[in-house]
C-alpha cells in the first residue's frame, strides 16, 4: 500500500461526491447509478447505507470495495486515498483495508469451520506462517463462540453460527472496514432479529468500522450509529437514527423511516413558538425541533407520526375546537393489533392514521376530536 497518499483523515472513511453509471450512454442523458454521494464513517462507527431497492446502495459499497469503479470522485480511507477520480487513482480491492461479507456469507462448503476462517490468513494480505495460522483462527473462533465446532464441515453449521463464521473470517483479515451487504437478508424474522443483536455486539466489541447495506428501515434504526439514507443514487439525510426518525428532512425520508401522515399544506408564517401553515383540515403549528424557516410562499407537507395523533371520544373531548392542531373527525377504520389499536380518521376527505392505546373505546362510525401536540407537528417542505 506504499502506493498510497496519507491524507488528513485517520481511520475512517471517507467518500466524496462519488458518481458511477452503468453502460455507455454519454452527455444530457447519462443515468448515474449513484450522483454525487458524499458521506464520512467515523472510526469505529457503524453506518449504514438504507434505501429502497436500486437505489444505488450495492453500487455504493462496490465502490468502496474496488469492486466497480467510480467515474468521479474520491474515495480515503483509514487516511489514505484509494480512489480518486481526478486523478486515475485506483487501489485494488486485495490491497485495500477492507473484508467484505457477502449476502450468502461465502462460505465454503468442501471446508472445515477452521479452514474456512482461516482462509484469509492463508491466502489474503495477511498471509501468515502455518503456526500462526492455526493459533490466531482458534483465537478468533473461540471469540464467536465456534471453536468448539473448528472441525465440523460447515455445512454442519445452523444459519447463525454460518453468520458468525463469516464474521471471524472477516474479521481475521484485521480490515480497518467491514463492509456488509444485505448480510440477515436470506435468513427468518425471529433469527434476523437475533442475529442483528449479536452483529452489533461483535462490532462493538472488536470495534471495527462498519458499513452495512440494508433496505429494512427497522434493522437500520436497531443497528447503525449513523444512517446514510438515499433515494435514487442520491443521499436524502445523513442522521443517527433518533434523530431521522424525530426530525425527517423530506417527506421521503418521513415516509421511508418509519410511518407517516403527510398532510399538503401551505402559507407558512413564522411565530414565536413554530411555524404556522395551512392545510384543507384546519391550521397547524409546527413546533418540531430544527424546524427551517421557508418562505410564506412555500408548499409541503406537514408530518405527523401515528403515534402523536391523539384521539379523543366524544364523551370525553371538551366542547368546541383550539383555533389550531385540533379537529373534529369520524373514525372510519379501526384495527385491534393487541398492544394497541390502529385507526383511521376521516377529517373532511383527509385521512390520519393514529396509532392509540388498546383500551379506546373508538369504533368506526364514531366522532372524535383529533389533537396534536405541536412539538410533534413537523412541516416539511416539498
Ligand atoms: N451491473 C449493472 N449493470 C447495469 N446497471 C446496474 C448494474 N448494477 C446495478 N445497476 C443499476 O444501478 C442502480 C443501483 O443499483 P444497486 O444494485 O446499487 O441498488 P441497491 O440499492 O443495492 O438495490 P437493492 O436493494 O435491490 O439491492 C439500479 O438502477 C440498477 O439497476
Ligand atoms: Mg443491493
């Protein structure tokens, strides 16, 4: 790697403005699979990439990888340049500080448990002598908790412990970044689950950087410390997950993260405590946090989640309306989903979905006031 330039950053990633296409077409038309994609990856931290399919999160990671090759931008990391566009700099793959694990985990099935882990070490960068091998593959096997099963075939091994075999194989070859492409993707609910805890904890404690690929929004809020969310080869928001989550950009994100009511509004002003906006059901004050100011003139959408969408019977509703974020509806939809109950109000054609507790008496064909608090009003401009 003396090849390499030594930049400012040290020990992490760092991509910028990176764009690839795919195919020939040239000029106004060209179609980029990713378009000016810009994102940091602290050291030791877990980021990942989240978006519907074809979005250009695969092409992202290749990229990183040095398995496609970018047609612009830079790609530093652990503080040295593999890739820069400008300049015709390309590192391979086999000499960049990464370990990839594949969405079918590679693992070999005419090897052993050891053999298999131990293949980097006797094939990769990391070449080391016989004695070292087996020591340093027992080591890291005993850490995932196989070496018990170091000489099983691995076809011998359940859905999980393949995961955690891919991992120390991974793991073994000491890359400064661990890259994982869809990696619970084949695998149950129950044990996608389970397996995204362990996952995290490995992460943790063998502290390596990580980028991780997904399009399940849960599995990203569970996981990452940081979420890269792109849309369309571009990126949408840079968050950690509370924060997307509470505080969305667009009304892609709003919808993509979670779920959302995304009501059409318009004519903003700004008052002390929020941003006043117009919408077909009545008037609204946003009190979101880091709620930017946009123009009066400006049209959007206000965002309000299912779970902040208050629901009060007639019986129990006070007479007569707040000049704002209250309204009179009908419940037009109502599903008993155990731990609480999902309903559907109509207010005047708009409909809110609002997720409430399991002991409201609210039936369809009820009236009921609709209240929301403003600090969970969030206007979104479109
Ligand atoms: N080898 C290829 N040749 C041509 N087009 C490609 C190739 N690989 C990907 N693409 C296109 O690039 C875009 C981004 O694809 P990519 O595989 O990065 O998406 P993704 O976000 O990983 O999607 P998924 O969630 O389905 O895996 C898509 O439009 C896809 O069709
Ligand atoms: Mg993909």
């Amino acid at each position: 790697m003396s090849n390499m330039i030594r930049t400012e950053t040290e020990s992490s990633i760092s991509i910028r403005e990176l764009r690839k296409s795919y195919g020939r077409t040239r000029g106004a038309n060209q179609q980029f699979a990713i378009d000016g994609v810009s994102f940091e990856v602290p050291q030791g931290q877990f980021v990942t990439l989240l978006g519907p399919s074809g979005c250009g999160k695969t092409t992202t990671l290749r990229c990183i990888a040095g398995l496609e090759t970018p047609d612009s931008g830079q790609i530093v990391m652990a503080g040295s340049t593999v890739f820069d566009g400008g300049k015709s700099q390309n590192i391979r793959t086999e000499d960049r500080p990464i370990a990839m694990v594949p969405q079918s985990y590679g693992i070999w099935p005419h090897m052993t448990v050891l053999d298999n882990a131990a293949f980097p070490l006797r094939h990769g960068r990391h070449r080391k002598g016989q004695q070292n091998i087996k020591q340093r593959t027992m080591e890291i096997l005993d850490q995932v908790g196989l070496a018990p099963f170091a000489d099983r075939w691995s076809t011998q091994l359940s859905g999980g412990q393949q995961q955690r075999l891919a991992l120390a194989r991974a793991l073994l070859s000491e890359p400064e970044v661990l890259l994982l492409d869809e990696p619970l993707s084949n695998l149950d609910a129950k044990l996608r689950s389970k397996l995204r805890v362990e996952l995290r904890e490995f992460q943790e404690r063998f502290g390596v950087t990580s980028v991780y690929v997904t399009h399940d929004q849960a599995e990203a809020l569970a996981l990452s410390d940081i979420v890269v969310v792109m849309s369309n080869g571009r990126i949408e928001q840079i968050d950690p997950p509370e924060r997307l989550y509470q505080q969305p950009k667009s009304a892609f994100v709003a919808d993509f993260i979670g779920s959302a009511n995304l009501v059409p509004a318009r004519n903003t002003t700004r008052l002390s405590d929020g941003l006043l906006v117009r919408t077909d059901i009545g008037s609204f004050l946003c009190g979101s946090q880091g709620q930017e100011t946009p123009s009066s003139a400006s049209t959007g959408n206000v965002c309000i989640r299912p779970e902040n969408v208050e629901v009060h019977t007639a019986t129990s509703s006070r007479i007569g309306l707040a000049d704002q974020n209250e309204m009179f509806g009908r419940v037009i939809g109502a599903e008993f989903l155990g731990d609480r109950l999902e309903l559907v109000v109509d207010l005047d054609g708009t409909k809110l979905t609002a997720s409430t507790s399991a002991v409201l008496a609210a039936r369809p064909g009820d009236s009921v006031v609709v209240r929301v608090h403003p600090v969970h009003a969030r206007y979104l401009a479109a």
